[in-house]
C-alpha cells in the first residue's frame, strides 16, 4: 500500500509541478478537457499533488521530514530562535531579496481554485455524487486557506485570489494587496466549508485529508492568526474571534475520543505510524524508496545542539521551575541535568555528553538530540546517510492540544470565556498524564498556577508576560520541541528579542563541563567566551562577529520580493513593501 500511494503522488507531480514563474499557470493542458475531471477516482489523483513538495513550493506543510538530504521543518538546523545555539547563529534577513520566486508564489492557490472550479462543474451522476463535489470541494479550500496561511504568514497583507486566473487577465493578476485580516477571513470561511463537507473519512487513514486533518490544522491556523492579531495589530476583536475558532476546532479533535496520547518518542522513531492513535495524519517512508536523513543527524552526525535556554526550560520533576524546586540537582554533570526532570528532557536528548574533539557525532552545546532516533535500526544501512525510513507525524494529538490550552488562556484576556481547570484537564494535564511522563496535575489559583498544593511563579518569567500564559507556552515548547513551531511562536506573540545572543547569553551556551575531565576535547571549544577559563559554560559563538542581535521589528514580516514590485508596477499597480523594508 505505501509503495501504491507514493507511486500515485509520483505521477501527479509528474503531471502538474514544473519550474516556473508564480503568475504562469501550472501545467493543465493534459488536464484541462473532459477527458479528465469525469468522475472522483481521477479528481483524487489530481488532489495527490497538493501533498508534495515542488521546486516553487518547497515550504510545503506536508513535507515533514523532507526526503534523502532535504530536511522538511523538523529539527532541521533552524536556529533562528532560542532553542539552538549553534555556532555561528541564523541571521535575520539584512536585504530585500532580487527575488524569491518560490516564496511570493500563487501556483498552489492557482491550482487549488482550479481544482474547485473543475469539481463545481462536473455533473451529477454515479461517478460524482451531489456529497463527492461538496467533499472534494471542501478538499480543494482548505488547501487554498492553508496556502493562503502561509503566505500571510511571511508576507502579511496578500492578493487574494478565488479563482483560476489566465495569463490575459492582467487587470486581476496584479492587483494590490489585499488586507491581513480579510483574506484571513476568507480563510476562515474556507476553513469552516472544509469542516462542514469533507468526509469523516476519506481515502486511506492518516494519509489523506479527513474532516480532523480539517480541524486539527485550524486549530494551528487561528492559534496563530488570533494571537498576532493580539500582540501586533491590537486588534481584540478580530483576536477573539480568531482564538474561538482555534478553540472550538480543537475542542471537536478532543470530543470525538478518536485520538489519544501513547508513548511520546514513538510518535517521531516510529518505522510505521499506522494506527498510532496520536497521529491525525502523517507522512509514510519507505526504505529504499522514499527515505530521509533526520535520523542520520540524531545519531551519526555533529549536530546543532540545544541551547541552555531551552534546557533549562523543561520542569523538575514536582511541576516546579528548576529555579524553585527542591529536587533539581543543577547542571554540573549531564546526569545531574537529567535527574528528577520533566521526563519529555531525557525523552527528547541522549544522556550521555557529547564533546567535539571527543566523538564524531558531538553536539556544539554537548547537548544531543535523540528525538527522532529508531534505536533499533541505528547501526544499520537504513540508519546511516539519507536511508532513514521512519515515519512522519505531519499533525499529531498532542499539538491540537497545547493549541487548545493557549486559545483558551489567550481568550481569557480578549474577552472570552476565563481559563478553567476544566480547560487544563481537556489539554495540559492530558498531557502530563501521557503514559511514561506522568507529570503532575496543573491547576489554576487566581491569576497563578498551582501543582502538588503549590502556587508558583517561576522566578525567570519575563514580567510582560503574566504567569499563567508563560506557563502555557512553557508546555508548549517542551511538548512541540524541534518540531518547527518555535520561531513562528516567538514571531506571533512578538518576542524576537528572545533570540538576541547578547542580551539572552543562555541561548549561546552549553553544558557545563571542566577541560581537565575533557583532555581530548576540541580546541575551538571556548568556555563563558575565554579561551583561558577552565571550567564553565560552552559557548558555540564566541567569535564578536557570531554575536546576532534584535533590534528591528520589520523582520516579523519577510520582505516582498524586489522583483515583484518591478513587474507590478510595469502592470500599473503599486506593490506596497513591507514596513521597515521601504
């Protein structure tokens, strides 16, 4: 069966990706008669090339993680944000770029209106049910709302397109730029048809899109939308409704009882996610067909490692931040690290030290991931280079639910309904009971959390932020770490300056570790940024110029590419810039 379906995904890039402009029209011409759209099994086919990755959609949510030396979003050396400290840190973007043809890039929206176009004009008969075109309908808008999410996410305000425009149409292909929030709207609308018409389900399960594919990723969507909407257009209004629909998208995930939490690394080392009741869908590999090297980088490679920051982020093991906890036993040794810890830390990185100069597949901070890694194939064939065949989680249960618990936190303070101690046992603390994990329960005391009869504030919190959203987001990032959520994270509730090197020393900095106890350690390992220090704190970027700062909010948004803004306005039409990027 997998083989099957990567065969058909194959054959429907085959016929509908190539290289090319945005504004050019995706290859139809074997497509486009009536010798194609006549009945669903052909529209199915057609919707297998929304899944894939093509050379001018290379960011495709579906890509997971990604193929042979490709990575997809998935712990893939993305440092620009604080849970890696790398050695010489992801700079912001300095310049306007020439041009970005795979970014500012309308072929999947083309594509999509497209799709829906073709559905709504089939007629109604055996091979195309009145319920087939509502569904496939409803398949082709929520890939157009999540295109459209994605770019409004880099670029902000965006042309909206809703349907398949020719190349003679000039006056409707370059037009302005539509506001944030009303496409938004739009995609909102498309989201809402998808839930009400696409199948329970459809196709072959966890692979394709389904009604909870649907709601799970608008819980993600809104969550994302509703809180920019907070903290970057002031706009509570339009955060409240947002931040309801993320909410209420979760909650149908939730109170259908199809999902449940299992083993947390199994979800990410699996060699088959079929049937993994975590899973809402997922991206199979198979071994020398469809392979990737994640798992090569957890095992057999130098890797970026985790900052001290986001070690130091993960609880002790009473509920408790490290900084007020009896049980914490400090960071002087890696098992000292390890010991009475939230146990989502010794699931996620090796407990061993890992020191360049000391072992091939070190970590630049001797923190190692261990995440994604299948022990049992580790030492062979498909265990080395870009033969990894392990699963995908594309969107998993236990993100529907940190998603759940913050639109209910973050609603709190636009208007809606307050946070309950219902609400933390629908979603954190179902978390915290994951088997394996068993952290303890989570309740609410006024404006603070309490756990084990304990009310605290954890001593490091950025006062801008009240507690109990920290907290939150603290479970979020434990929960989701190296997953890619990180920097859109930081980038919606406006906190670039978490990812500053120079005003955050703790994301450029590592284990703790005594050169005498490391004799063969590597030369270029600096400790506190001092070549003369003997003990102390791994420091990745020691060099003055590896120092990367934040002081410039125009990066929350990517730059329009200059290209673009020539061609439009060849075509008479203003192609604003982005702010800051004028």
């Amino acid at each position: 069966m997998k083989k099957n379906i990567i065969i058909i995904i194959l054959c429907t890039i085959a016929l509908v990706s190539c290289k090319k402009d945005f504004l050019e029209k995706p290859p139809l011409d074997q497509l486009d008669d009536e010798t194609f759209f006549v009945n669903e099994s052909n529209v199915r086919t057609f919707a297998y090339s929304f899944y894939v990755k093509t050379t001018t959609h290379p960011d495709n949510e579906f890509n997971a993680y990604g193929s042979g030396n490709t990575w997809g979003a998935f712990f893939s050396g993305q440092s620009l944000n604080d849970d890696f400290a790398p050695g010489t840190p992801t700079e912001y973007t300095r310049v306007v770029p020439a041009s970005e043809k795979t970014k500012w890039n309308f072929e999947v929206v083309r594509r999509a209106n497209y799709f829906i176009e073709k559905v709504q004009s089939m007629p109604v008969s055996d091979k195309m049910s009145d319920e087939a075109k509502m569904h496939w309908t409803g398949i082709g808008r929520f890939f157009r709302g999540l295109e459209y999410y994605s770019l409004v996410k880099r670029y902000g305000d965006i042309p909206w397109f809703d349907k398949a425009l020719a190349e003679n149409e000039s006056d409707e292909i370059y037009r302005p730029r539509d506001p944030r929030s009303s496409v938004m709207d739009k995609v909102l609308e498309d989201f809402k048809y998808a839930v009400q018409n696409v199948r329970v389900n459809d196709g072959t399960k966890g692979l394709t899109v389904n009604k909870y594919v649907v709601l799970a990723f608008m819980s993600r969507v809104f969550l994302f939308e509703g809180t920019w909407q907070k903290y970057h257009e002031n706009n509570n209004e339009k955060a409240k409704e947002y931040l309801e629909a993320a909410k209420w998208a979760a909650t149908q995930v939730i109170s259908s009882n199809i999902y449940s939490l299992g083993n947390y690394r199994s979800v990410f080392s699996s060699l088959d996610l079929t049937g993994n009741p975590e899973v809402i869908m997922f991206r199979q590999y198979v071994d020398g067909v469809l392979t990737h090297n994640l798992m090569t980088y957890n095992n057999k490679e130098p890797q970026t490692g985790a900052s001290k920051d986001l070690i130091e982020s993960y609880l002790a093991s009473d509920g408790l931040p490290i900084k007020i906890s009896n049980l914490y036993q400090g960071d002087r040794t890696i098992v000292n690290v390890m010991a009475n810890r939230d146990p989502r830390l010794s699931e996620t990185f090796a407990p061993d030290l890992r020191i360049s100069g000391e072992i091939s597949n070190y970590s630049t901070t001797g923190y190692a991931s261990r995440k994604f890694l299948n022990e049992s194939i580790k030492d062979q064939n498909s265990g080395t280079l870009a033969l990894n065949p392990t699963d995908a989680p594309i969107i998993r249960y236990g993100e529907v639910l940190v998603n759940y618990a913050e639109a209910s936190a973050e609603l709190a303070t636009v208007g809606g309904d307050a946070l309950s101690n219902a609400d933390l046992d629908k979603s954190i603390n179902v978390l915290r009971s994951r088997s394996g994990i068993n952290m303890p329960r989570l309740t609410l005391e006024g404006d603070k959390f309490k756990v084990n009869g304990i009310v605290y504030d954890d001593p490091d919190r950025d006062p801008t932020v009240p507690s109990v959203i920290w907290e939150i987001r603290r479970e979020r990032r434990i929960e989701l770490v190296f997953e890619g959520f990180r920097w859109d994270d930081l980038r919606r509730w406006k906190k670039g300056e978490y990812t500053d090197t120079e005003a955050n020393p703790d994301i450029n900095r590592g284990m703790w570790i005594k050169k005498s106890e490391h004799p063969n350690m590597s030369a270029s390992i600096i400790l506190n940024k001092d070549q003369n220090v003997t003990e102390g704190y791994i420091t990745p970027a020691w060099n003055t110029q590896s120092v990367r700062r934040f002081s410039n909010p125009r990066v929350y948004l990517s730059p329009v590419p200059q290209d673009q803004i020539v061609l439009y306005k060849e075509h008479g039409v203003e192609l604003k810039q982005n702010p800051g990027w004028e």
